[in-house]
C-alpha cells in the first residue's frame, strides 16, 4: 500500500477569503496531526488568468504567511512555492498526453472560469486540472483536504492516475516500480469534510464565496478588520424567519444554512449543535453573535500575517527550504514517470 501522504494547495490570486480558510487552511492544520502533509502555494495556477506581476510576488508570500500565521509548522511537514519546483510543470506535461480532450471539455470550473468568450481563454486555464494531477501525484499523495469545488478536479485526477498504471503497466512491471498490485501512482482520496466545504457568498446564497469574484464585496477577507467583518454580516442576505431547532429546518434556505456553517466551522462543531444553542433565535440575535466570533477566530490570524509579511526574507527562506524538501521528494518519483514512459 502507499504511504499516507497530504498534499493541497491555494492559489496566490488575491483576497485569501473565509472560504478558503474554513474550507481548506483550517483543515490542513488538522491533518497535521495525523499525516506527513505538503502544502503548496500554487502559483503556476494563478497565472492561468493574467495576474499582474509585483502583486503576484506580493500575494505568494500573503498565502505563505496565510498557512504559517493559521497553524502550520513548516518544519514538521512542508510549505512551498510551485514554481520553485520543476517535476509539477514537468508532470502535467505527461499528464497532458494521458488524460483525454473529453475528460477535461466536462469540467465546470473551466465552464464558469472563461464565461462566455472562451476562445479567448488561455490554454492554461483548459489545462489546469492536469498541472493539479501532476502536483498531487508527484509526490504520490493519498490524500487530499479541498473543498468541494475542486471534487471535479480530484475525479480527474483518480482518471489520470488509473489511466497511466494501465497504459504502462507492463513498463512498470518491467522497471518493478509498482506499489504491490496497485500501479504506480495511488489514487488520491478527496477530503471533502466538515460544515463549511462550500462557503457562499454572503449576498447570493446561489454562488461561492471566491476570490475570482472581484466584484463580490460581501466577502469576508482573512484580512478584513473586526469593523468590516461585523458590517459584512449584519448586511448578509438572509430570510425572515428565525433559526430553526433542527438539521432538517436549513433546507431550502441556503443563507441562513451558510452562516449555520460558517458558524459551526468557525467553533470546530457540526451544525447540530449551532442550531442546539440558537434554534429559535433571530438573525438579529445570531448575526452578531456570529460577527463576534468571526472577529475572535479571524483577527489573531490577520496579526501574525501582518508580523510575518513585515520580514519577507523570512518568509523566502521559509518557501526556500521548503523547495528543497519538496524536489527530494519529487525528482526521484518523476525520475522513475520517465523511466516508466521510455524518456
Ligand atoms: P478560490 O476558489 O477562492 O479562487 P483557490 O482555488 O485557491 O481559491 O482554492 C483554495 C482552496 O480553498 C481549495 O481547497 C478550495 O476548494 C477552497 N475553497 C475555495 N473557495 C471556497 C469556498 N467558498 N468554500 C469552501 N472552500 C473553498
Ligand atoms: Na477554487
């Protein structure tokens, strides 16, 4: 069997937001605990849509200090940059001559994320759950903490990696680089878990919250001070009626089931118990008891980040050594895909 490894990543596009940080950061530092984990901060993604470059090198170390000031000890496990390490952009190269023109032409990212004028979307963007294939697999990950927009992407990459044990199985038996009777690649696991993997916008129930949505003011920044956080929630769209007692009273109402979750994540519980405390409550009750505790949880985070982001060549030699660590893991196991493949 493959040993238990997580890998997961946040792209530096801008604004990290309550979304990411609810539905993957806090969770990566769980994972801590149990797994050896790589985080990465994946800029080669960012640049799928044109990102304008001192605020690219600015917002690389915004997600570092991000990770670090949430939790994760970059010594324990590891956190880096992508670009930094040349087996992702090496891997996805193969992974485009597997995985199929069909399987990518079904993802709805792509669909959202170009819109409309989609000739003119860059062939990056098309690309991108193959560039994510490559940095799970290239250090054979068996597990991976996202939320649930990228469960798509993670079928994809379960494709790609039964397709290229198929495709070289008899190479791989030759070179004896299988793992037991599993190929060479593992399939990795989505960890799509807790009450906030889907975090929406706090104006329209029907979309995510997300930093590619610029003209979306409602979001809540990990940055945002304790004012503009409180001011978010009290302006949150929601319905008239009260909270309901149980699980089964959120349906139907996607906004009021929101702010359930983000405040359920926020305490580490299930929304059971959220609504346990506050069944029967109004929002004029629940907003601000859901303001203060964003601002409890949010603005010890945004203090570290801004004592990190203060010394940035800390913060280069923290992704430096980070690097180092990733290609000791990567370059053999890419090493042996070229070997695998006759390169
Ligand atoms: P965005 O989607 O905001 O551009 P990324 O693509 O960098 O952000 O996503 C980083 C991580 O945050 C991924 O694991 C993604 O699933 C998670 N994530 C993004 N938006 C949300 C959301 N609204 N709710 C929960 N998780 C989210
Ligand atoms: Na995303």
């Amino acid at each position: 069997a493959f040993q238990p490894r997580v890998f997961s990543g946040v792209q530096p596009t801008g604004n990290l937001h309550l979304g990411n940080y609810l539905g993957a950061i806090v969770r990566f530092v769980e994972m801590q605990k149990t797994h050896d984990c790589i985080y990465c901060v994946v800029d080669l993604h960012a640049i799928t849509v044109w990102q304008d470059p001192a605020a690219l090198r600015t917002q690389i170390r915004e997600v570092t200090a991000a990770f670090l000031a949430a939790g994760i000890d970059p010594e324990a496990h590891i956190v880096f940059n992508q670009s930094q390490v040349s087996a992702h952009a090496e891997l996805a190269w193969i992974f485009n001559c597997v995985a199929r023109l069909g399987w990518l032409n079904r993802m709805t990212q792509f669909k959202e994320k170009a819109g409309k004028d989609r000739e003119n979307a860059s062939v990056g963007l098309y690309a991108y759950p193959n560039l994510m294939s490559a940095d799970i697999l290239a250090y054979r990950a068996t597990h991976v903490p996202v939320g649930e927009d990228q469960k798509q992407h993670l079928e994809l990459a379960r494709d790609t990696a039964a397709k290229f044990n198929h495709d070289f199985a008899d190479s791989i038996a030759a070179l004896g680089l299988g793992v037991g009777d599993d190929g060479f690649f593992p399939q990795p696991e989505p960890l799509i878990q807790g009450p906030a993997t889907r975090v929406m916008s706090l104006r329209d129930g029907s979309k995510k919250m997300s930093k590619s949505d610029p003209s979306d003011n409602s979001r809540i920044n990990l940055t945002d001070d304790a004012d503009a956080i409180a001011q978010k929630i009290r302006r949150a769209k929601t319905d008239p009626e009260p909270l309901p007692s149980e699980l089964d009273g959120l349906k139907g109402r996607p906004e009021a089931d929101n702010l359930v979750g983000i405040y359920a994540a926020l305490i580490g519980k299930p929304k059971a118990d959220v609504l346990a405390e506050f069944g029967g409550a109004q929002f004029s009750v629940f907003k601000p008891a859901l303001a203060d505790l964003a601002v409890d949880r949010l603005a010890p985070v945004a203090g570290k980040m801004r004592e990190l982001l203060a010394d940035p060549a800390h913060i280069d030699a923290v992704l430096g050594r980070g690097a180092e660590r990733a290609r000791a893991i990567a370059a053999p196991i890419l090493a042996d895909v070229k070997d695998i493949v006759g390169l």
